[in-house]
C-alpha cells in the first residue's frame, strides 16, 4: 500500500470512529444544529419493563439509571437484574414458594442521584412505579433531600410500560436538551395516555401480596375465576370477571383491540408483557397487530420480576400508549 493509500485508509477509519452509531437515539438529520447536552438526568426503577434493546440505544452514558427492585423468594433476596432470577421464581411460583417484593432502599437512588451529579449533570428527574402499589416513590423522596443536585420525584401512578412510556418520552426530551419541567410535562402526558390490561390465570398471589384489596368487594371469594384487570389512579381495578381461560385471553385482546381502534393505529404504540408464557404473549401480540396495521410501535417483553411476583406465572398484560383519544364533538342542541 502506498502512502496516498494508506493515508485514505486511516482517514476512512477516524471517521468512522465519530460518525455516529445507527444505535444512538434521536439522530440529528444532515444540515441540523446539534442539540444542546443533556443537562437532566432520568432515573426510574426495574418495574417500567423496559425493552433491553432501546435502553442500548441510548447513546448517551449516565443519562438513564434504572434501580433494580429487590425480590424475595423464600429467604433469599435477589435483584431485579439478576440474570438468574426468572429461573428462581419461575419454580417458586411454580411449587408454591412464598415470592414477596421489597421497596429499594433509598441508599440505592442516592447513589444514583450522586452519579448522576458526578457525571456532570446538574438536575434529576426520578419517574416510578405507582406509590400504591409499591414503596419506591417513598424510597427515592427520601434520597432527594440528600442528592447534592435537584432531584424531581414524580409517581408514574402505573407500572409496566406504561410507567416505561413516561420514561422513554423523559429520555427523549433530556436528548433535546430540555429542562426539568418540560421533560416532566412530556412523561406525565405520557403516563396519563396508556391504558393497561392485564389476565392472571389465579388470584391467589395477588391476594397474598394484598394487591387486590381494592378490588376484594368485587371478587369477593371467588379466587378461581378469571379477571380482566386494569389500573386505574395508581391502583388495581376489576374491569371484567370470565369464567374460563381462553374466554379471558380472548376478551383481553378485544379490549385492547377496541382501544386501539379508538385512538387510531397510527401514533399508537402496544406493549405485551409476560411470565412464563412468552410464546402465548406473542401470538396475543401478533394478533393486534395484524388487526390494528399501522401501529406506530409494538413491543413483546418479560413481566419485571417485581411485577411477576404479585402478578404469577401465565400473566398476560395489554399496555396500549400514545395518540389519545379524540374529543367527541358536542351534539347537544
């Protein structure tokens, strides 16, 4: 190789050592002034279920913390990232194991506050799960007053991805270079424009876990029948009470399908969790998605462990986000 040639090829190479990766998020298009850096850092915990793959796009390091939530089963207590812990609780709940769940410790969002801060950014905002259905958004209130930059709390009043949603638009808006209110402003729309769905094939870990104490009335002792569940100001709600499983499944993906019909397939995203039943998960998912084209974004991910331990094994969740539904015109005289 000559020296012109070598001297294109080394060329060639450090371009491509900055030219930005397919990766990254929110890509600024050729012509385009870059966006400012991001000044806010985002912080959430394990039970916004979101997808491993858009977390590695981000392309910005340190500007999503995701806690993990501890699980116990038995007397041991695992973290939500653990790479085992699906496996463990699979056959716990399986076998019959007492699976329980536990708040994060406020040391741990306060070393993620103080991360953050070292790694330059100068406001927090701490999106997470439903304070009531979990005492995270306690936990991180409490590491705020100690964080050395402002930490804005705020309870996603759901979990899953419709908690995710709200953090995936925080995210986008801290790449544009937003500031805390307005990033807020985005995850809150975003929060209060999903819906969730949810089958469990038993009650009985929800009623261990007393997440069903709102809805105790409705279901009275019953504990074999099949609901249609849903989450309504932060909490759990009966929305539809079937006999059988397959029934169950089947009104599930109507009213989701509804939902979606609604709002219009177009900006419309879903999201199908599961545990335990990935394959059934799937073809749920493929069905919407067949029956709604045009869908802006379609997601098939596993239950958070957190979420799984109260929920049980065949759990089947419908998160239906974004494109809200339009006014009814006024038809009154």
């Amino acid at each position: 190789m000559n020296e012109a040639s070598a001297a294109r090829a080394w060329l060639r190479t450090q371009v491509g050592r900055i030219r930005p990766k397919s990766t990254e998020i929110a890509a600024v298009p050729a012509g385009s002034a870059a966006p400012p850096a991001p000044t806010v850092a985002i912080v959430t915990d394990s039970a916004a279920a979101l997808p491993p793959e858009w977390i590695a796009r981000i392309g910005c390091a340190g500007l999503l913390t995701v806690v993990p939530i501890p699980v116990i089963i038995g007397e041991n207590v695992f973290s939500d990232d653990d790479a085992e812990l699906e496996a463990h609780m699979s056959l716990a709940l399986a076998s019959g194991t007492s699976v329980k769940t536990s708040r994060p410790s406020p040391g741990q969002f306060e070393r993620a506050y103080k991360a953050a801060a070292q790694a330059g950014f100068t406001n927090i905002v701490s999106l997470h799960m439903s304070a009531k259905l979990s005492g995270t958004f306690e936990a991180a209130a409490l590491a705020a007053d100690r964080s050395p930059i402002p930490v804005y709390v705020v309870d996603s009043a759901t979990v899953g991805m419709g908690q995710g949603r709200g953090v995936q638009a925080a995210v986008e808006s801290a790449l544009r270079g937003e500031e805390a209110p307005a990033i807020i402003a985005g995850a809150k729309a975003a929060f209060s424009a999903t819906e969730i769905y949810f089958y469990v094939p038993s009650l009985e870990q929800l009623r261990r876990g007393g997440r069903i104490s709102l809805a105790s009335s409705w279901l009275g002792t019953v504990l074999d029948i099949k609901p249609i569940l849903g989450i309504k100001d932060g909490a759990i709600v009966p929305l539809e009470k079937i006999r059988t499983a397959a029934k169950a499944i089947a009104r599930l993906e109507a009213l989701a399908a509804a939902d979606i019909a609604a709002r219009g397939a177009a900006g419309t995203q879903i999201s199908v969790h599961h545990f335990g039943n990935e394959a059934q998960a799937s073809t749920l998912s493929e069905s919407l998605e067949r029956g709604s084209p045009g869908l802006d974004d379609a997601t098939l991910t596993r239950l958070p462990a957190v979420l799984a331990a109260h929920a049980g094994l065949g759990v089947l969740v419908v998160v239906v986000a974004g494109a809200k539904i339009p006014p009814q015109p006024d038809t009154k005289p």
